[in-house]
C-alpha cells in the first residue's frame, strides 16, 4: 500500500498491463486516473441509478476534454445489442476518434456492456473500468472480458478486450445494497476457494469486520482477490486452461439463476450454493475432505450468503440444465471440484449420477 492508502495491483500482460487502483476517493482523484486517457474524447457509460450517485465526481475529471455521458435503464436485461448500438451512436455523436476512451461507470452490466462497445469502435479503442459494485471490483472489471447477452442466452456476445485502468474507489461501496455486497463477497471467496488456503483462514478471522463492511478489511479483501485473480489473467488470458478455475460453483450456480429464471437468486448468491455443492460433489467422489465442506458452508453463512438450494428445486431439471453448459464435451459433464480449500481442480468426464446424487441430496 502507498503512504495514500490506494492500494495497485498490476495485470502483467505486457504492453497492454495495467493498472487495479483501490481505495478511497479515487474518483475524485482524477491525477492519477486521467493520465491513462490517451485523447480528447472520452464517452461516460453509466446507469440511471449509478449516474446520479456518482458522475459528478467523474466529470470534474473531464474538465477540457469533449465527453459526454451515455446512461443505461438498470437492469440485466439491459446488457443487450441493441444498447451497444446506442453507445456507438454516442461516440459517433460526439465525434470521438482512435483516441477516445470510454469510461464505465456502474456495476457488472455497465462494465460488461461499455467495454464491449469499446471494443468495437473502430475496432478497438481504450476503455477505463470504474466498478461501483463490489462484484464488478474484484471480478467483473478485471480480466476483459466483455460482452452482452442475447435472447438466447447470457453473454452469448462478447469480446476479449483489457482495460486501461480499473478505477476501484471503495467509497461508492457506501450506497451499494446489502444483498448486493454479499453477493460481491461470494466472489471473494470463490477465488481463496479456489486457489490461496491463506486467504481463505484470513477471511475466516475477518469474516466479521467484512459482514460490517470496515474499511481496512474491504480494502484489502478486495485488493487480495484482484491480486489473485490477475494472476491468473496474465497466465491464461483467454481461458486456454487455468482461467477455467474461475467458474468454481459456476455451473451448479448458471443451473440455479437460470431455474430461477434470474429473479430469485442474484449471480453472487448462486455461485455460495453452487461452491458448497461443488464442495459436496467433491467429497461424494473422494477428492475433497468433509472437513473443508464444513469450513466453507460456515464462513458463507457467517457472510450472510444462502447455502441451500430453493425450495422446489428439481434435481433432475438442474443436471438437465447443467448439460447445456458451455464447457461439456458431449455425454461428460466437465467441472470445477477441489481437493479442498485452495486446490481447486479442472475434472472432465464427472460421473452424471454422482452430480445427480448430490442435487437430490441438497433439494431434499
Ligand atoms: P449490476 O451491474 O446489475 O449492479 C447491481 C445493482 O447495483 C444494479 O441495480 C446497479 O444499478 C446497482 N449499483 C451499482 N453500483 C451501485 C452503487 N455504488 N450504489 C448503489 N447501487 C449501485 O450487477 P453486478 O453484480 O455488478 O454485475 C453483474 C454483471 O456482471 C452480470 O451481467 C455478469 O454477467 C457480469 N460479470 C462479468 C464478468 C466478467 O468477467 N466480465 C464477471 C462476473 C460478472
Ligand atoms: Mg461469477
């Protein structure tokens, strides 16, 4: 950490690294972040409940540059193609050249949908992510991917395109709802899961502090997740092998949101319930100590996450839907498991009943 409290991660990936700044103010803090804005045109992506918040901050920043500011309804389903279309009006409208960046400044959609765009203006130009959720600061903003979804199914459409900066200022974390958090805590999680026994006994001893969100712990929760997953970035940046260690409890939880139609479960609590089956998968077919389950399921509960499955799920209906994930080969469900806490395990060719074993297990 600098003598300013900000902490900085680098995403090493060459010429295109770049910087994770976090802590407080960095909004306001426009000498540090401006200077990764190339050119004279900069495009605000936002939404109608972040903007009013926030943009203020943003556009003192901007003085002297030609900007302006492009806000999206809230909402998942408006991470569409049709508004990428609207942001691309926008930079056309305001002239914007190879040079221009695009800020997003919002949550996972705003940061998703606005880096995609970004990547399609004349076929790439810069984007800075300033993530206002804590999902969208240890996870979503890092790592480029980018992308929209499309009738037919979550980010169908998308693109690999790293951002210039990631501008994390935890101060905007004071207006973001308490489900929301937690659900941003799961992803926290998920990456000690994952990947760094350490972290997880460090978020056990600070699990409390994290529940009240104080200042010193968020901060270096998120600065230690970013840590991590940058890390994995730079090793595998288009998900060739390693990065696929990121999905942990994802399709379990893709196989839930999706059951719920979206509405019942917010990503972040999906990915808690599908960890800890993940965990019990693990266990049911020897890999993986009961013991770790354990200690999972209760530092989840301890952050206020959900741990079972909906009532009135249908285990047969959530393995059917766990088939259609992208990572299977055919016949083979291809899954994230562990050995335990930090040693999280690519395992393709997972027996069907054991999964199914575990669902009805955890619907009953
Ligand atoms: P979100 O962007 O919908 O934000 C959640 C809610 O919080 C919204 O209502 C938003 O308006 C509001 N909000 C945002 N910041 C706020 C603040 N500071 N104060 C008050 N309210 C605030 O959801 P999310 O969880 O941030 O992101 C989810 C999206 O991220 C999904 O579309 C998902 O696919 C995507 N995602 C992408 C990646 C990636 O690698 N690109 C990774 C994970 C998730
Ligand atoms: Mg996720």
């Amino acid at each position: 950490m600098s003598t300013d409290g900000i902490r900085t991660v680098e995403v090493a990936l060459g010429a295109r690294r770049y910087p994770v700044w976090i802590g407080r103010g960095l909004l306001g803090d426009a000498a540090r972040w401006r200077a990764r804005l190339r050119g004279r045109h900069a495009l605000v992506v936002s939404n109608t409940t972040v903007a009013p918040l926030y943009l203020e901050r943003v556009a003192q920043g901007l003085e002297g540059l030609h900007w302006s500011s492009f806000l999206l309804e809230d909402g998942e389903a408006h991470k569409s193609f049709a508004n990428v279309g609207r942001v691309l009006e926008a930079l056309a409208a305001l002239g914007a050249t190879r040079d221009a960046c695009v800020i997003a400044l919002g949550g996972g959609v705003v940061g998703d949908l606005a880096g995609f765009a970004a990547a399609c203006w004349m076929r790439g130009v810069d984007f800075v992510q300033m993530p206002t959720t804590l999902l969208a600061m240890v996870d979503s903003s890092v790592g480029g991917k980018t992308g929209v979804n499309l009738p037919a199914g979550k980010n169908l459409a998308g693109a690999f395109h790293q951002p210039r900066a990631v501008v994390a200022d935890i101060d905007t974390l004071a207006t973001l709802p308490d489900r929301e958090y937690r659900a941003g805590l799961a992803e926290v999680i998920k990456g000690a899961a994952i990947g760094d026994e350490d972290f997880f006994a460090w978020l056990e001893a600070n699990a409390d502090a994290l529940a009240a969100r104080a200042d010193a712990p968020l901060a270096e929760a998120i600065a230690r997740k970013v840590r991590y997953k940058a890390g994995v970035v730079a090793r595998d940046e288009t998900e060739q092998g390693e990065r696929a260690l990121l999905n942990l409890g994802h399709t379990f939880g893709h196989a839930l949101e999706t059951a719920g139609r979206y509405t019942t479960l917010l990503h972040g609590e999906a990915v808690a319930i599908g960890m800890l089956l993940a965990a019990r998968l693990s266990e049911r077919l020897g890999m993986g100590p009961a013991a770790d389950t354990a200690r999972l399921r209760r530092l989840l509960v301890r952050l206020g996450l959900p741990t079972g499955v909906p009532a009135g799920s249908d285990p047969q209906h959530l393995l059917d839907r766990m088939r259609l994930d992208k990572k299977n080969t055919a016949g083979a469900l291809r899954l994230i498991l562990w050995r335990g806490i930090g040693r999280a395990e690519i395992v393709a060719g997972v027996p069907e009943p054991a999964v199914l074993a575990t669902l009805e297990e955890a619907c009953r």
